[in-house]
C-alpha cells in the first residue's frame, strides 16, 4: 500500500538558542556599484534575518521546536522580528523588548553578476545585558531542552547560558562563522563547532583547513565533532573517536582528505557522504594526533543560472545539523540531509511563504528518514503520486458522496511541474443525483479551480475510472450524466491543453482528505497561499520518493 501507517505522536524536540536576530533588506542589483554610482534594483525583499533567528526558523519548519534569547525593540522592526519568528513556531518569550531604541537590521546588497552578497549591519540599541536574563528566565529557558545553539552574538549573554547549559550536562554546538569577542570562551564549553570555510586556519594559525581541524580538536578536549563548510565544495568533519586509537598507526590528515576524494563518485550529481575507516590514529605534523574519522560531505553542483545568493545558506545548514543532532541521525546521513536544506536557499526554486519552504524542507527529512528504516514499506510507482510535464499544471479531484442525504463534497489541489502546492479548495454539494454524478461534479471545480488561477495547460486526476474514462470519450457519451458531459465540453474549449487521468487512491489521498474535511464541517473553502494542516503530511507523502 502506498500509505505509511502513522508513527505514535511525539512531543518534538526542544532546542535553544541564543544571538541575533534581525530584519534583513536585501537588494538584487545587476552588478555592484562603484562609488558614487547611482543603480537601480532589480529587486528586494524584506525578511527576518540574523544567524540566531534564521537557524531556529529552519529547525522548526524541519520540526524541532526551538526556543530563542535575543532583544529587540517595541518598534516596527522589532515586532515584526517577533511575528515572523512566532509565525514559523520560535518561542519567543524568553526574548528582551526594549521600550526605546532601534531594532537590529541590515541592507544586503546581492550582486546577480557575481552571486555575491555584501552586508551593511545597524546593530540594535541598546544592547542586551547579561543581567537582562533573568535566573528564572534561564532555567525556564533551559528546561527540557536538548540542545544549545550559540551563534557567538550577545556573548555575554551566550556564556552566562553556555555555563548552565554545561552544569546540565546539555550539548552545545557552535555556529564559529568568525573570529569574535567570546568565541574562545564558548568553545571551552561546545560539543559540536559548525564552522565556515576561512575559521579553522584563521584561529589556528595552521597550514591548511584539514590540519586546523586536528588542531581543533586537540585544543578542544570536550570537542566531540567540528564541521567547515565549503561552498560548493561540500563540507568536511572530523569526528573523535569515543575509544582511544593511540596503539594505532598514524594516517596524515592531509593524505586521508586526499584518499576521501578519489572515492566520490564524480558521475553522481547528488549530495553524498564518503568516510575514512572509525577509530583511526589522525595526525598532523607540528600539531599531534587524535582517534578518530574524517568524513567528507559533497554538495550539488547548482548551474550559475539557477543560483539566487547565499545569504542564510549557512544558518540553513546549521539549523539541518541541530535537527540531525536532536533526531539522532547517523552523520553519514546529516551531512548530505544539511547540503540539501542548504540547497533550497541559494538554488533559484521560488518559494512564496514559509509553509511551502517548510514542506519541501520535510519532504527531504522524509526520505533521508524513510531510507534509514531496516525493510521499510516499499511503495509501488503506479500507487505514487507523480509530478505532471514541463509547464503544466496537475489538478487531483475527488468526492464524498452519502446516499441518504444525496449529499456530499469535491476536494480538489493544484500542484505544478515541481510538485509545488499552487492552491487547493473543497465544495460543500448538496442535491446531487448519485456518486457517478458527484465525481464528474469534482472535476468541473477542478477546471473552474484552473480557471481561477489562470492556467492554460492543465491536467486532471481521478481515482474514478468512469469519470475518466466519459470524459476521455466526451463525443461518444450517451449515459445520464449527458448534460454534464455536454458543459464538460464547452469548459475544455477554454484551456490550450487539457487532459484526464486516472490513478490510484494511494495517489489521490490529499483531493480525497479535502472532500472528507468539507462534508465533515459541511462547508466550502479555498487556499491559495497558505497551506492547510490537514492536508500537508500528505502533501509530504506524495513529494517523497521513499
């Protein structure tokens, strides 16, 4: 069957952070202006921002339910930081509001020539203080929490909740993007160091980023694993061992990275994870050794074309590791599941609202999930749902029908060639003749659903072969439902394209889950933008290919 026997509901996973949060002004130009010049945009967007903020809004749209400490003040800017993160289900209550001052923003200035980004940061004021933070507030904060977030802003803050967070005996990880004012202080106490490419030798001082690595760990003692992002290149980890290798040979550090890249597979465009053997004896010269593995992630190859920016690619990838940690994903598994939530943010995929971001997001836990459960449920290809052809737009349709009241209700959802959610509506119906008529009645709102959003080019899905098959025959049809068949007709003459499929049931649950909900409440409704509750685990279901 291709539906996936629901897993007893869990409380979700609860992490906190502390840093900045921010609203973000972020300006395409055609190319970045030299001084003195005056450019127009091509475009701009105002969002939330800040490495804090963006981090623990993708934790929770991959399902986490995270907490944050950070200030802002009760003005415009502030209170909408406080909304957008409310909004993406961040617990903002144990947040500073200042009365005066200004909230944190910063202009981004995204060169579309270059895909570079170059950032102009107005910090908030006043700053937050360490005594802000109240006793009561910290342990409310830190109550439950299995994991703690520093992105190394609000640093005396951060260490006031880093010390109590290590008495707890909670992990901390470290988002170490640069050299700053309290980081040193901080990394005594994280278990985990997320950091970007130029960190490990500029703190260091070493010769090269695998042999800073070494450094780092060695320096570190309560270090359990760092990772440097690369860009484009991937990401490379060093992980300590939980048993000593000393008695081991040494392997050069610099030499395991090369054996790690001879094995990736070049002719694969998918973000993988290769790994050197567990337990090695890892050194670098002039620094030592240290039991261990290096394990070196990949990323996919975006085409210059389809690149947006990076900005918050590493605060998405940050926010995968914290959901991988506090899920307990193997990290050969979290290093290609982080690449591709990175991925959605710089790859140029257009996603309107956070709850679509959310889904393909969760689509993407889904099959690293379902890939790691030993003889799983094999869904069969006819039983899937499937995205249409290039341009066209798939509308799935279906009813509920009761016979005694000669009642019932049309579901239908919009997806396009991505398998994007377009919109989505259910029809309350009464008076209808029987359940042939109530299904041909579910696909004329699904072409009236395509009329509504303008499309040219449509497809419509039914689990009812008879329906299909009528309206494959539209010339031919001679049946009782003739009338309808005849406006059928007259509708089809509207599109460029039009066609009608049938499919299976298992492919047809979110049409059949909205005309379900519709009799239930005996009502209609539509969604053009946002997504509703009921239908997005099904929505998940058909996107994943696991």
């Amino acid at each position: 069957m291709a539906a996936f026997a629901s897993a007893p509901q869990q409380s979700k996973p609860l992490v906190l952070g502390c840093g900045a949060v921010s609203v973000d002004y972020l300006a395409t130009v055609a190319s970045f202006p030299n001084p003195d010049d005056k450019i127009r945009s091509l475009a701009l967007k105002v969002e939330g921002g800040g490495n804090a903020g963006n981090a623990l809004t993708g934790a929770a749209r991959l399902g986490l339910s995270p907490r944050i400490i950070s200030k802002a003040s009760n003005d415009a800017l502030g209170k909408s930081i406080l909304k957008e993160l409310q909004d993406d289900g961040v617990d903002t209550s144990y947040m500073t509001i200042a009365d005066g001052g200004n909230s944190p923003f910063t202009y981004i200035i995204v060169d579309s020539q270059t895909k570079t980004r170059t950032c102009i940061h107005t910090p908030g004021y006043p700053p937050m203080k360490p005594e802000e933070l109240t006793k009561e507030n910290l342990f409310a904060a830190l109550h439950g929490v299995e994991m703690v977030y520093f992105d190394v802003r609000l640093h005396e803050t951060a260490l006031l909740v880093a010390e109590e967070a290590s008495q707890r005996k909670i992990p901390i990880l470290v988002d170490a993007e640069k050299k700053r004012e309290g980081l040193d202080d901080l990394l005594n106490f994280a278990s985990y160091v997320v950091c970007s490419a130029n960190f490990p030798q500029a703190w260091t001082g070493a010769s090269s980023t695998p042999v800073a690595l070494v450094h780092m760990l060695l320096r570190l003692p309560n270090l359990k694993f760092v990772i440097v992002t690369r860009g484009e290149k991937g990401c490379l980890m060093l992980e300590r061992s939980m048993t000593d290798a000393s008695e081991t040979e040494e392997t050069d550090v610099e030499d395991l990275l090369e054996s790690l890249e001879q094995k990736v597979d070049l002719s694969s465009s998918m973000a993988k994870c290769v790994a050197s053997k567990s337990n090695l004896r890892i050194s670098a010269d002039g620094v030592g050794s240290m039991s261990g593995r290096l394990l070196m992630g990949t990323a996919e190859a975006i085409p210059s074309e389809e690149l947006i920016d990076t900005t918050g690619a590493g605060d998405a990838f940050i926010g995968a590791v914290l959901y991988g940690l506090c899920t307990g994903m193997p990290v050969e598994k979290m290093l290609p599941f982080a690449a591709q939530v990175r991925r959605q943010i710089v790859k140029g995929v257009k996603v309107q609202t956070p709850e679509k971001t959310a889904l393909t997001i969760k689509v993407l836990a889904t099959n690293f999930l379902r890939s790691t459960i030993p003889k799983g449920p094999i869904r069969k290809n006819d039983y899937m749902w499937r995205k249409p052809g290039y341009g066209i737009m798939k509308i799935n349709v279906d009813t509920s029908f009761q016979y005694e009241t000669l009642s019932g209700a049309c579901g239908a959802v919009a997806r396009d060639y991505r398998g994007d959610f377009i919109t989505a509506a259910s029809w309350f119906v009464l008076n209808i003749s029987g359940v042939d008529s109530a299904e041909l009645t579910a696909i004329r709102n699904g072409i009236y659903l395509a009329t509504h959003i303008g499309c040219n080019n449509i497809e419509i899905e039914s689990d009812c072969s008879f329906a299909v098959d009528s309206l494959n025959q539209v010339d031919d049809y001679l049946g009782p439902e003739v009338a309808i068949i005849i406006e059928y007709k007259q509708l089809m003459m509207d599109f460029a394209s039009i066609s009608f499929r049938h499919c299976y049931r298992e492919a047809n649950q979110v049409a059949d889950k909205l005309a379900k909900n519709s009799f239930t409440t005996r009502s209609s409704s539509s969604w053009d933008d946002e997504i509703p509750d009921f239908i997005s685990h099904l929505l998940v279901n058909d996107m994943s290919i696991i």
